[in-house]
C-alpha cells in the first residue's frame, strides 16, 4: 500500500513534491560532504533572476548615496558653524593670540573638512571603478 501523502489528490501531489525536494537537498547535502568538503561549506546555488540581485545592488548604491549625502550635508552646517565662531574670535582678538577653545574648534574644522573630502574622493574613485 502507497503512503498517505501518495493517495490523496492536490496535498498529496504537493506533499510528493514536497518530499522529492527535501531528497535532492539532502543528496546534495551528504554528497558536498562526502567528497571531502569542509563541515561548514556552503552550497551555491545558481541565480534564476540576476535582474533582482542587479535591482538589490542599485537599492544599496542609492542607500548609501543618500546616507553620505546626509553626512555631507550634516557635517559641512557644522562647518559653517565653526567658521563663524572662528571668525568670531578672530575678530576679538586684535591680533593678540586666539584662545585655546578657538584652536579647539579650528581643529574640529578641520577634521570635518578632511572627512568630507574623503567621502568625495572615495566616490569619485568608485565612479572611475564602474
């Protein structure tokens, strides 16, 4: 006598199917093993739609277009900010030395512009790449 998920109609067609898949997984599986592959390999399966991987590639470039430009944007209003304020102490100053909050901050400055620049670079680079 068949097994029960072989003698019903549509579950049993389903349930066949189903179990066929789960043997050709588990051949797969014990043969990868069995021909001296490590414990942990990982077994590739081909691609049926490189569309959707090319659409995930674009959906991740656009992501990170929008989180550097977020960045840029953010840290250059800092930048702005701390040149007003340096422009501030440097005219109190009167020539005399400005105070070590202003150098504080002129390196502050400076480490936003050098980041900015960086992103920039690296994006151009990247272009170049493509």
């Amino acid at each position: 006598m068949p097994p029960q998920f072989l003698r019903g109609g549509i579950m049993g067609v389903k349930a066949a199917v189903f179990v066929g898949l789960g043997l050709c997984f588990f051949v797969t599986a014990v043969e990868a093993g069995g021909s001296g592959a490590a414990s942990g390999a990982q077994i590739n399966i081909p691609n049926i739609n490189p569309g959707v991987e090319r659409r995930f590639e674009l959906l991740r470039q656009k992501e990170a277009n929008e989180r550097m430009q977020r960045e840029n944007t953010e840290d250059t209003r800092k930048m702005v900010s701390l040149a007003a304020e340096l422009k501030q102490y440097a005219e109190a100053a009167d020539g005399s030395a400005l105070p070590p909050d202003a150098v504080r901050k002129a390196n502050e400055l400076e480490n936003l512009a050098r980041r900015v620049r960086n992103r920039l670079n690296d994006k151009m680079l990247m272009i170049r790449a493509h």
